[in-house]
C-alpha cells in the first residue's frame, strides 16, 4: 500500500509512524501535512488538527484548498464528492480557501 492510498483512506500519524517512519523523518512528508491536518479534522481532534495546519503553512505559507484542488493529480479521482469533503475537512482545519 503506497503512503498516499494510507492519507486517503484517512490513516492516523501514529499508524504511519509505525509503519512508514522513514515517511515521517524525511523530507517528503512535509509536503502532506495539510492531508493529515484534513485526517485530524474528520476526526475532530482539533488540537492536532490545528497543529498539522498550522505546520503546513509555515512550510508553504502560500497554500490554499483552492490552488490544491487545482493539482493535476487529483484528476484521477473521479468521484467529485471525495474531493469536495477533503476540501471540506482542509477548512475545519483551518486551511485558507
């Protein structure tokens, strides 16, 4: 199972830990931390939720659900309401639209 198919099925940080560290100590995962902002969010665990969000904007202070909503990559999800309720956790986690 690729660390994506774990974000997208909503997969905790610590079961990414346990299974992907390398994941979690390098480089790549900083660039998914609105993704487990968005997990936190669907949780209602609001303290990391706003940890992970707060996070992701120190390390692109330009993000936003918009410009992610526009990645060519999400083309391959073709069931519109996935992308819609992501999106919708991204602003309960406080993410800027």
């Amino acid at each position: 199972m690729t660390i994506m198919k774990l974000l997208y099925i909503g997969v905790c940080k610590e079961n990414l830990e346990k299974y992907y560290p390398s994941y979690i100590k390098g480089e790549f995962f900083k660039g998914y931390l609105h993704l487990l902002a968005r997990i936190y969010a669907r949780l209602d665990r609001m303290e990391e939720t706003r940890a992970y969000a707060a996070e992701a904007l120190k390390i692109d202070p330009n993000f936003s659900v918009k410009k992610w909503r526009e990645n060519p990559r999400l083309s391959r999800i073709k069931d519109q309401k996935v992308l819609d309720s992501s999106a919708e956790m991204m602003r309960k986690a406080g993410l800027p639209d």
